[in-house]
C-alpha cells in the first residue's frame, strides 16, 4: 500500500510543479531579470522544424557539474520554447539525437570535427547524420555552445545543416565590478553591488549563480569583484573567504574570480612601513598573500591594479615604476598561474602634459619589460570613456607587450542608465579603427586578439553595469550593452549590427515589425548622444563629480584636467584642443598615415575636429556651414534625433509586454528632456564665448545661462 501511494503522489507531484509553475509565471512580472535568457513558447508551426531534430540530449553518463548546467540550460529553454525538453540519455539513436560532447571521445563518426582547432575553450555544433552535435574540449566549451544553439533557436535560425564553429578572440573576458565593500558601487546606476560582502560566504544569494549564468551565456570567463580605487580590506582573510565563496558559485559556470589589489596593502593590513615593489619584505608579504589566496582560492584568476592615478597609491611613491610594481605582483601570481592586469589609466596633476598624452608617455617606454602574465589594460581612448574618442595611441605602440582593451559598459558619461544608448557600435568603432602600426590593416582588434603583434595572452576587459535593480543594468536597454560587450570580447570582430539585432529577438520578440525598427533606433542612439552631448569631437564637458548633465562652463576646479573648459578650450576666436605639432602634439603619438590625418583639419574626421584642432568659429565645415553653426546644429539634431526615438517606440506599443514597454517609453521621455538640457545649457554657454547669433530658424535656449549654471544635483547617482 505504501508503495502505491508512493507511485500516486509522484504521479500528482509533477501535476502540481507544471501547475504552480503557471501560476507563478503569470504573477511573475516582466521586470527584465530573465535578460536574454528568455525562452517563451514558439507557435505551434515554427516549432515543428525544430522538434523533430531535437528527440534526445546525448550526453555521458559521468559528467560534470558544469555538463550538467548545460543540460539544464538546454532543458529550460528547449521546454520553454517547444513545450517540452526532449529526454536525456547517454545512448543515440536513429534521428533527432543533440550530442554534447566533451573531449573527442564520444564524437559520431560523421562528426568531422577538428578538436584541436577549438582550443581550451572554443565549440563546435556541426550536423550529422543522426542530428547535431555541440563539441569542445572542456566542459565550458560544451556550455557556451549549449548556450549558442539555444540563440539560434530563440532568434528562429534554422538548426539543419549547421557547421559552427566558435573560438574566442581573447584568453581573458572579464567584467570589471566598481563595487566597494559597502555595496555602492562607483559610476553604478542600477541599484547597490550585487555582492551582499556581509552575509558572505555563509549566505549566498541565489543572484549570483543567475549572474554566472549569464556570464557564460556571452562567453565571459572573469569577474574582478571589487573597485579598482580598492579598498586593501579585500585582501584580508575575512574577505578572502566571502570572495572565495563566491568563486564555488562561478567555477562551474567557468567564470575565475580575480581582485583589485591596493598597491598600499601591506602597509594598510600588513603592518609594514612601505610599499615599495623592489623591498624584500614587501616583495615576500605579496607572495605570501598569493600562497594565501590560492589556498583559499584555487581557480584564482588574478589581480587588477589602478596604481600611481587619480590618488591611487603605486610604484612612483617610491621612486620606481609601473613595471618594478606589475612585475612584483605577477612574481608572486606567477607559480600559481595568476595574472596581472595593470591599467594604463594614469594621469596626475602634477604633470602638465596634455592629459590625452600622458599614459603614452609613461607605457610606451616600458615596452617588452613586462613579465610574461602581466596585461596593461588600456581604454578605449586617451583620456576617459567619452561619447566619443579616437582609439588610444598606445595600441600598436607596444609590439612586446600584451595589451588588454578596456571598454566601460555602465554609461558613466552617456546618460547613465535613463538614455538609451547602445555602447555596441561604440565598442566596434574603437576595434575597428586601423593604429597603422603593422601597416594598412592593423586594426585594434588585431592588436587585441595578439594577431597582429604575436603576443601570447590577451584579453578584454568591460566595467560592468550590474546591480541589485531586477533588470540587472539599471535600464531593459542597457542590458544591450553588457550583452553586446560579452559578444565582442568573444568575437573582436564580430558585428555590433547583428549583435543588436539577436539582443532584440531573445529580450523582446522575433517580430519582424518590432525587431527592424527597434535595431535602427539603437544604432542610431550613440550619434544622437553624441550629437546633444559633445558633438564634433568636443570632450569631457559633464558636469562636475558626478558627470550628471552639461557643465562647459567649468573652469576654476583644482586640477587643470578637472575642467571642461580645459578640453573645449572655447573664447571669442574659436574652440577645440589644438593637439597638432602647433599644440600639445599628440598627434605624434599615432602612426605617420593617422598623425598626418589627424594634424590636418581638413582630413580630420568632423566626429573628432575638435579633439585634435582649435578652429576658428568661421571655420568652414563640409555642409558650408560655419563651425559655430554647425555646431549649434549638431546640438539640435541630437535633440530631434532622440525625439525620433520616442516616436518610434510609441510605434510599438502592443508588441511587447506592458511593462517593459512603459518604463522604456517613461525613460525615453526623461532622456528627451535631459537633452534639451544638455542641448540648452551649451549653447547658452558657448553664445556667451563665441557671442555669435543663432542660426536662422533655431530656437533659443528657453532661459539664461545663469539658470542653467545654478542646476545642481548633488546625490546624482554612482557618484562616492
Ligand atoms: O572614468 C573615471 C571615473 C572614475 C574611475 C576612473 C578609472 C574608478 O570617473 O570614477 O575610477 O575613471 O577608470 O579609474
């Protein structure tokens, strides 16, 4: 009798879960927590042509737990999208079989792949005879190729015939957490760190497996958990142990854990009185940290390092530099694997140089110094994640040094987490852009992937945009951004386009008359910031601390760089930073083809005239206009431009889920308003230096300039 009841109720049970399942997805709102990974039911006639192919997951009976998460992930979505996951087993049949398979060993005979080309992490999913198989030779391997066959499904690619094969661009891809100790989190607009430190280890939030999850969804394979202004309290055990509990969570996802490491720590927490690299005794209590956190710690990826910039303790206190202070930290990673990512973003104060030259300066002489598992970790452009910037001179520049890209996915200077901005074509700009420095052709992206200069570890690194927010990243759209980053790192070539477009069909909808519409408008986003923020290569002109809305105006700030009126440098003549050999010169930082560009004012792009010129307001642009109506102009445009994107989304309402719809539609319309803002309050300014009449035709800036110089905002967000 007891046996039968047994037998009832799991005939019950599982009636019950499907139940409560229902009832709990329809009371679950679409706050945008599922990101991507969502997995609604196809209709019935587009999931035929996939069912039949999908009649068993093939996979070894001993596996681990990183193949399980592949099969679970391949069970929720293909239950999700078919209505069914299809069974498991360890033995193919005749049709319908999905392979996964980890190492060569179980491959079919037809399989036809070519292993050793797939590398530690990289895929492949090839179709056979009797259905497909995802392959790679490790387990992470498997799970990212779980993860893109499931793509292919969720934006209604066909899944017959399929010959894919997939090997990251990069070794290391890694998000970089501005998160302090205390859970705010530096330039973060989306809520406090996701690390709850206090309740860590013993308590570990379910969030952070769904962030894992996510992680490895894109291919990233790192998280550096803390600011890079860090806090040496980090490295103490206490900290050592929460963060080794979160690295349990990660490993199975292949996600190591790497820290920032305060150059000052073993005087902070080590009760030394120095900390200066070439000390014995300083150079011993790192080691020993090392030993200490990979006993703890043993995937341990390695140490992330702001030295010697904004404040930040480093080498040059004590008369050495960057590389005596990267090459004792990797001394003392190096047995155990680990590496260093040392940052290139370093200016001071004290040194009157153009700050746009100034990281140049101190790296490039250093060339080929570097210890083997030291990356320097470079940012997109000279000065500071800008709407736009030319790439940094130092790629190329160091053909014996492994250079890591640096890109910044929360939108510190474009709009936070409120304007809808797609950073994707942004990041393929700066990938795309030719450094010369092999001759025609050498691409950022080819000096980033190490093919161009033959460097032996390579990585890209992205400042995260996650937070406690349920949407993850402050905004529905900017999860576009973190997705669009972990795709490029993946694939440095890949399209930022298409990347959008794949974003749309998996977060919202495979409707045609949404996705089309929806991909333009995003491309479009980044000019339109642009345009309403620093249009014609205008730079840095955010307000002070927080860099919330426009301050031109700014000039009596302490240090020099500190000031927009030190990038736009306008007056009664003209405007724009003179960087050519009449100027700071930085020009000479590039490569001959570029520099000579680039001191030209005529074969300048216009996107960057005024990063590297100072013009007259006459100057003649390409439209005929003067420059100072153009850039009243472009002003305009990038209101206009965000108004269009209003309209459009208000095109789509009824597409989407409500929800979603109406806090995008409410964040477009905040965005509207805070560009008429930006777009006002400069060209109040600037009439006030150029003392020039407005264009025919465009309207004034609604009030004076002193009004728009008394808004103050001063809990902006992101901002400690
Ligand atoms: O963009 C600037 C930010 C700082 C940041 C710094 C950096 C972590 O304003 O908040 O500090 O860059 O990249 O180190």
């Amino acid at each position: 009798m007891f046996r039968n009841q047994a037998l009832k109720a799991w005939r019950v049970f599982p009636v019950i879960i499907v139940f409560l399942l229902q009832l709990s997805a329809a009371a679950r709102a679409e706050d945008g927590y599922d990101l991507w990974l969502r997995y609604p039911a196809m209709e019935r006639g587009e999931a035929r042509q996939y069912q039949s192919a999908l009649k068993r997951i093939v996979v070894p009976e001993e596996r681990s737990e990183t193949l399980d998460l592949a099969v679970a992930e391949l069970e929720r979505g293909l239950s999700g999208m078919l209505g069914s996951a299809p069974p498991v087993a360890s033995e193919a049949k005749r049709g319908g079989n999905l392979w996964l398979v980890p190492g060569e060993g179980a491959l079919p005979k037809d399989a036809g792949v070519d292993m050793d080309a797939l590398g530690p992490e990289g895929y492949a999913i090839r179709s056979v005879e009797s259905g497909a198989v995802i392959a790679a030779n490790s387990d992470a391997g498997v799970l990212y190729g779980a993860f893109h066959f499931l793509r292919l499904m969720q934006t209604r690619e066909s899944i017959d015939d399929l010959d894919i094969v997939e090997t990251p661009s990069v070794d290391v891809r890694i998000i970089n957490h501005w998160d302090n100790l205390d859970r705010t989190v530096e330039r973060g607009y989306s809520g406090a760190s996701i690390w709850d430190w206090h309740k860590l280890p013993d308590y570990l939030d379910p969030r952070y497996a769904d962030y894992a999850r996510a992680l490895a969804s894109l291919g990233i394979n790192g998280v550096s958990l803390t600011n890079v202004n860090a806090d040496a309290m980090a490295l103490t055990p206490a900290y050592i142990e929460k963060a080794a509990a979160l690295a349990e969570v990660f490993k199975p996802y292949g996600v190591k854990i790497y820290q920032t490491a305060r150059f000052s720590a073993p005087m902070e927490i080590g009760g030394l009185d120095t900390a200066d690299p070439l000390d014995p005794a300083v150079r011993a209590w790192w080691k020993a940290k090392a030993d200490e956190i990979y006993e703890a710690i043993p995937d341990f990826g390695g140490f992330l390092v702001k030295a010697n910039s904004e404040g930040q303790p480093g080498p040059q206190d004590y008369g050495r530099n960057h590389v005596d202070g990267a090459n004792m930290l990797a001394d003392a990673l190096a047995p155990h694997g680990g590496i260093v990512m040392w940052r290139a973003f370093v200016y001071s104060d004290l040194n009157p140089e153009d700050r746009a030259k100034q990281a140049y300066t101190q790296f490039v002489p250093l060339d080929g110094k570097f210890a083997d598992n030291v990356l320097v970790q470079v940012k997109n452009g000279p000065i500071d994640f800008q709407p736009r910037e030319p790439f940094h001179p130092m790629f190329g520049a160091m053909p014996q040094t492994p250079l890591m890209m640096e890109f910044q996915i929360t939108k510190e200077y474009l709009g936070f987490a409120t304007h809808l901005v797609y950073l994707g074509g942004y990041f393929e700009e700066a990938l795309d852009a030719d450094t010369y420095a092999e001759g025609e052709g050498s691409t950022v992206a080819k000096v980033v992937d190490g093919s161009l200069q033959d460097v032996a570890l390579t990585g890209v690194a992205g400042v995260g945009n996650v937070g406690t927010d349920r949407n993850w990243s402050g905004s529905h759209f900017d999860q576009a951004n973190w997705y669009a980053f972990g795709r490029l790192a993946w694939d440095v070539y890949a399209d930022s386009e298409k990347i959008a477009e794949d974003w749309a069909r998996m977060t919202f909808t495979n409707d045609e008359d949404f996705v089309r519409p929806v991909v333009e408008m995003m491309m479009e986003s980044r000019e339109a910031a642009v345009n309403y923020m620093t249009p014609l290569g205008l730079t840095h002109l955010m307000a002070t601390g927080h860099h919330y809305g426009p301050g031109p105006w700014v000039c009596d700030l302490g240090r020099p760089e500190w000031n927009p009126c030190y990038y736009h440098r306008a007056d009664e003549e003209g405007i724009g930073f003179d960087r050519t050999p009449t100027g700071s010169n930085a020009v000479a930082q590039y490569e001959a083809p570029v520099a000579d560009i680039y001191a030209d004012a005529d074969r300048t792009p216009e996107n960057l005239l005024l990063w590297f010129h100072r013009l007259p307001w006459d100057y003649e642009m390409t439209s005929g206009r003067s420059l100072w109506d153009e850039l009243v102009m472009r002003y305009t445009k990038g209101v206009a431009q965000v108004r269009e994107m209003r309209e459009t989304w208000a095109g789509l309402e009824g597409h989407i889920d409500e929800e979603r719809y109406d806090q995008i539609a409410d964040f477009l319309a905040i965005q509207e308003k805070e560009a008429q803002w930006w777009r006002d309050a400069s060209i109040a300014y600037f009439q006030s230096v150029s003392g020039r009449p407005l264009p025919e035709g465009v309207s004034p800036p609604p009030h004076d300039l002193e009004y728009y110089k008394a808004i103050s905002h001063p809990y902006a967000p992101g901002h400690h």
